[in-house]
C-alpha cells in the first residue's frame, strides 16, 4: 500500500508539473522559427530577442500562438519587427512549410520585395491551414499572385499598399475567399479568368477593398458578378458619371464611393439593404 502511495504522488507530481510547465514544442517547428529569425534579421538585425536558441518553449516566444493541444504553432504575428534599416527583404516561402497547423501569417510592414524564386514551383499545398494571410505595406509586385493563388484554404488576404499594378487576374481565388484587400496599389483592371467559372454561383466573398487604385466604371460590371459581396470599397479611384446599381449587389450594406468623380447613383433594382454610403459630391440617391 505504502509502495503504492508513492508511485501515486510521484505520478500526480509529473501530471501537475506537465500542467504548470510552459508548453514546449515541436522539434522542427522550433529550429524553423529559428531560420525563420535569421532571415528575418538578415544582415544583423536585432529583432525577437525572445527567440532564444536552447529555448525548448517556443510557444511562450513572442509573437507566436500555438494550439494547446498538439503545441504546433497556428499563429505567427510578424508585423512590422524588421527593422527597416536592413534594406528590402526578398523572403523564402519555404521557411514556412515547416508549420503544418499555421492558421494566420501575420507579415505586415517588413519592408518585403518578393519571394525568393523556387525552381520547379512553390509547395505551399502544404499549408493547407492558413486562412489569414496579411501582406501588407511591403513591395509585392503582380508575380505574388501566383503564389497566393495557390493557398486554398485561404479566407482573407491583405495585398493592400504594395506594387501590383495594371490587370490582376484573379482565376479560382475569388471561390474560397471571403475578404480581399486590394487598396492602395496602382490596378485598374480586375478579372477571374477559369474555364466556365461562374463568379456569382461560387463566390463566398463578402468584403472587397479596392480604394487607391486607377480603377474606371468597368470596375462595376465586374463587381456586380459577385453577388455575395456585403462590403465594397471603390474610394479615390476614377469611377464617374452615372452609376446605376444592380439587382445582383442586392446582399450590399456598406459601399463607399468618395474619390471619385460621380454626379448620379442610382439603383435600377437594389440593393435594398444598404445601410451606410460614403459618398461626396453626389446629385441624387434613388430608387427608380
Ligand atoms: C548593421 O550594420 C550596419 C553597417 O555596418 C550598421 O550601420 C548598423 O548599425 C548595424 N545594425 C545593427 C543593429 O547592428
Ligand atoms: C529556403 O528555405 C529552405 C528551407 O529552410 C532551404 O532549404 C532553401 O535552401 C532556402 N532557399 C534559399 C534560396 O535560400
Ligand atoms: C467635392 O467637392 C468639393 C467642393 O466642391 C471639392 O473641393 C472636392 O475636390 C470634390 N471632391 C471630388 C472627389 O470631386
């Protein structure tokens, strides 16, 4: 009995100090955190001092969130640490497939130029997870879409404030998509170019941020395929004249359209549930 006493407190002692332990994690997931900060420091960048080597927690590092039950990281939360000081930084994708859970990818600010070109094509259908994706306020040309593009499971993505310009094809991303945030960037152009590919059937895409941009009226046929849309954003672009809404935007409750040179909006059908306008400049709102 006494024998066994023992072996009980010894096995609560472990079970409680597994609890009161900061969770530690994954092997290869730490080692990639760690290649993860040397590019992200590259040259001699001082950034996430918290990610030490030796380190076997790397959930408690900062910036990161893992699951607690299989202490895989979900979240990586990068805005802004590389100190701008370091010049452009051109990423390796590759860093990042290590992370089979990642939920968010967080790379706001840092000053990106692009992706390190990889022979025979990215494998990012490993990250068959992530459904935020924020690349904001970097220096992204066109040439990143082929590689977010490929992201299926990806619900919002962040381009805003980068160097895309002219037309952007956005092919199949449009279907799993529910916010796209395109502002700030010099296009004028948007299509969805697949195959039979009916926009307003498969599309869960619910805000679209298409302010700063060169966009004219032809803008309007393209949005009103997406019948889905509850938020849309065309400020400061070179929408003008008479603009007549469609039945299709009828789901459509914010819709801004300040910037631009338009002096009539009228909605021949809909939307009936719009609740907020931002508009400036305007003549007259109706329904006919
Ligand atoms: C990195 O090196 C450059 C050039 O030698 C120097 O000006 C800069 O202060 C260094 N930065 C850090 C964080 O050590
Ligand atoms: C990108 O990262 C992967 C994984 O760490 C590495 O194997 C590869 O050599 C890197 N590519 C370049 C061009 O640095
Ligand atoms: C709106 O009108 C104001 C006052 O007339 C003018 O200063 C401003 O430039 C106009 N804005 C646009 C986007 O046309």
């Amino acid at each position: 009995m006494g024998l066994f006493l023992q072996m009980l407190t010894v096995f609560v002692t472990m079970v409680s100090l597994q609890g009161w332990l900061p969770l530690g994690c994954l092997e290869e997931e730490r080692i990639a955190l760690l290649h993860l900060k040397d590019a992200l420091n590259y040259p001699n960048g001082t950034s996430l001092p918290s990610w030490i080597k030796g380190d076997a927690h790397c959930c408690d590092w900062e910036s990161i969130i893992c699951d607690s039950s299989t202490g895989r990281v979900t979240e990586l939360d990068l805005e802004g640490v590389r100190d701008r000081e370091l010049g452009d930084w051109y990423l390796n994708a590759s860093l990042f497939l290590p992370f089979q859970q990642l939920n968010g990818l967080y790379l706001t600010a840092n000053r990106i130029a692009g992706l390190v070109e990889k022979k025979g094509g990215y494998e990012q259908s490993r990250l068959s997870n992530l459904e935020y994706l924020d690349l904001g306020i970097n220096g992204f040309d066109n040439s990143i879409l082929s590689y977010v593009e490929r992201l299926s499971s990806l619900k919002s993505l962040y381009l805003n404030y980068n160097r895309l310009e002219g037309l952007i094809d956005l092919k199949d991303s449009l279907s799993s998509l529910e916010r796209l945030d395109l502002s700030g960037n010099n296009i004028n152009k948007l299509v969805a170019s697949t195959g039979g590919y009916e926009l307003t059937k498969s599309s869960n895409l619910e805000h679209l941020d298409l302010g700063y941009n060169r966009f004219d009226n032809s803008i309007l046929s393209f949005v009103e395929g997406i019948s889905s849309l509850k938020s849309l954003y065309l400020d400061y672009n070179r929408v003008e004249g008479l603009i007549d809404l469609k039945e299709s935007l009828s789901g459509l409750e914010l819709l801004g359209l300040n910037g631009n040179n338009i002096n009539k909006l009228i909605a021949s059908r809909g939307p009936s549930s719009l609740s907020t306008l931002w508009l400036e400049n305007i003549t007259t709102y109706g329904r006919k």
